[in-house]
C-alpha cells in the first residue's frame, strides 16, 4: 500500500517556540493532505486540508495563523505550530488520499508527537 | 455539523469472547470506513462500505453498513490480545476529508 511518512517523530520545544512537522507521499502524489490533532484517549479531529498549490482549508475553531499549512509539492505538506503553548502538546497525525487507481482510502502518517513545555 | 459517536467507548474482554462496537452518524454517509490504531500507533485502514445494507467479513471481523447508511458495526469473534487497540469508524458526507468517530478502546484479558 501507499506510505506517508512524518518528521520529526517526537518533538519537545519551549513554549514561545514554533516547531515544522512534514508530511510525505512517499510513492504516490496527493493533491491534498489532511492534518488532524488527537488528544489522549480521544479521536481524531481534523484540522484543516492542504491543497497543493493554494491555501489550506481550516476547520472551524483551529486558528490558522497559529497553524501555518503549506502544500509546495504533489508530495510535501508542512504544519508550523507557531508560537507553541503547553495546551498544543499533542498528537499531530497527517494523511493523504491516493487517488489514482480508483483507491479510496486515506493513507495515515506514523504521526508527530509534541511536547510544548 | 456532522457527528459520529461510537458505543462502547471502552471495553474489557477475555481472550476468546467476541467483541462489538456500533457507529452511529447524526447524518447520512456516502460510504463508511473503519480503522484500527494499536497504542501509540497511527490509524491503520481496515475495510470501506459504501452499499445500504452491506456486510463483509475479514476473518474473525464482520462488517455491517446500516440500511439507512447511518449507522455501522464491527464484530470481533473469538478476541485474540492482537485484536488490542482503539477501532474507528469513519465517513464521508460529501466532504472530502474523513469525519472520525470517537472511537471504542478494546483491552483483551489474556
């Protein structure tokens, strides 16, 4: 199956800070990449979709000066929690939906941890 | 908007007892998915329905889509501790991003 990869896998940073967290395709091009957040013991809530080549859509709630989405490439979407506070600690995961072939799931990156302490 | 609430959220079960957990979306869905995410893991797709009504099986892992293409379940028979993990349900509703449920964390009692 399609691979997404994710760096870094862990993260600790200063509160003040801002930390990048990439998303790759590895073996496919994706269009659009989905970032989503997951706090312990719950689910996934998305947060907004990177669209190759123009603005990210951001869902309703997640300020998006805060999370700063960029989509450069059919295989590269990057996260920029800016101005990283403790209550940002939390697990960041990415996918991307292959879309050739007719396949239809969406293919999930190992994910980013991070600590803002 | 859209929610998607799962029941249980957590169960415990003894290793050989068969294991339920039910989705229920507040609206319509296009089509449903389910996903499996081992502790400190990342979701991992399981299986798509898309027809009113459908049932497919993966093993121990039966899979149903409501008539009314509202509501799913999955059915564990016989738990194995690998079947350890939180089960997702997720669907489309004409978006193009994935609405997760809230997920049934399943410990299994060796």
């Amino acid at each position: 199956g399609a691979v997404v990869s994710q760096h870094p896998s862990r993260v600790i940073c200063k509160s003040g800070t801002s930390v990048k967290i990439e998303c790759r395709s590895l073996d496919f091009q994706a269009t659009t990449m989905f970032w989503y957040r997951q706090f312990p013991k719950q689910s996934l809530m998305l947060m907004a979709t990177s669209n190759e080549g123009s603005k990210a859509t951001y869902e309703q709630g997640v300020e998006k000066d805060k999370f700063l989405i960029n989509h450069a490439s059919l295989t590269l979407s990057t996260l920029t929690v800016t101005s990283a506070h403790p209550e940002d600690s939390s697990f960041y995961i990415c996918s991307a939906k292959d879309v050739s072939g007719g396949h239809y799931e969406q293919y999930f990156g190992p994910g980013t941890r991070l600590t803002v302490t | 908007g859209q929610q998607v609430m799962q029941i249980p959220q957590y169960q415990h079960v003894q290793e050989g007892e068969d294991f339920t957990t039910y989705c229920n979306s507040s609206t319509t869905l296009s089509n449903i998915q389910w996903y499996k995410q081992r502790p400190g893991g990342h979701p991992v797709f399981l299986i798509q329905l898309v027809k009113s009504g459908e049932v497919k099986k993966q093993k121990r892992l039966t899979f149903q889509f409501g008539e009314a293409k509202k509501n799913s379940s999955l059915h564990i028979t016989a738990t194995q501790t690998t079947d350890v993990g939180t089960y997702f349900c997720a669907g489309y509703t004409g978006r193009r991003a994935l609405t997760f449920g809230s997920g049934t964390r399943l410990q299994v009692q060796p």
